[in-house]
C-alpha cells in the first residue's frame, strides 16, 4: 500500500523527481528478496533522494526514511496495544476490520497496476505482451508453488539481463 505513495512522492511529482522510474522498479524489485522489505526500500529511496549530498547525505537519508517509516507504526503499537483488545469486543469493530481488509485488498491490486503502468509506456505491443506474461508467470510461481520468493526474484534479474 505505500509503495503506490512512494513512487507518487519520488518520481511522478514534477518539482522532486528524486529517482527515475527505473530506479524505483529496480530498488523496489531487489529489496523484495529481504526481509522487511517496505523498511529496506524506504531506506533505499532515502539514500538515493540525498545522493547530491554526497555518500554521508545518502547514509543521513536512509537513517531519516527507515526511521519515518518504522517509528509511527511502533508509536502506534505501544500506546494503542491497551486499548486494541477491549476494542475489539466491540462488534462494530469487528465488522470494520472486515472492510478495512477488502480495501486493503483493492489498494494492493491498484499498487500493482501502477507500477505495471511504467514498463509498458512507449513500447511496442510484443513488450507489452512480453512484461504481461512475466506478471503473470511471477504470480502463478508465487502462489501455487512452493519456489522461496527471493530464488524468483533472482531468476527475473537474471532474465532481465539477458533480455
């Protein structure tokens, strides 16, 4: 989900343009093989949107964006942990929860499509049927068998370069 808002803020937005597309889809692509990946990727950025400042600017960077990424999310676990168990016996809650876990379903598909939407700008229809049959190998591989994800990665990288 905060891939999508990531690629807005860093290469869409015409003022910043701190990473190329293909920046982004490489970093992104790489830091999915470990673990962690959205705290691995925002440190990426970090020190990639600070690369003018030399190597200690792309080191603060990284610091500040794995840090603006990880530190809410522990913020909100500590001080919400108390009251999250005597919410939950509410029954509107429970019910939300239900929706909240169908948008976030529709929210991961829209971040792929948006990501999907960079390969396939300015190429020929070959390209674009070449990169739909990828997507849709690289999902069936993940989802119906039992090959580690980082080993499907590393043969895409692998493809990558010889193609």
């Amino acid at each position: 989900m905060l891939t999508p808002l990531l690629y807005t803020e860093f290469v869409q937005y015409a003022p910043k343009h701190y990473l190329s597309s293909e920046e982004f889809l490489s970093g992104y692509a790489l830091v999915q093989a470990l673990p962690g990946p959205v705290f691995s990727f925002s440190s990426f950025i970090g020190a990639l949107s600070m690369r003018e400042f030399g190597t200690g600017g792309e080191i603060f960077g990284a610091i500040m964006s794995a840090a603006g990424i990880f530190l809410p999310g522990t913020f909100l676990i500590f001080f919400m942990i108390r009251v999250w168990d005597s919410l939950k016996s509410f029954r509107a809650i429970r019910a939300s929860l239900e929706g909240i876990l169908a948008a976030n379903a529709g929210l991961v598909a829209a971040a792929a499509i948006l990501l999907f939407q960079p390969l396939i700008e300015n190429q020929p229809l070959e390209n674009i049927l070449l990169y739909s049959l990828f997507t849709v190998v690289t999902f069936v591989l993940i989802a119906f068998t039992k090959i580690p994800s980082w080993a499907i990665i590393a043969a895409g990288l692998l493809l990558g370069f010889v193609l």
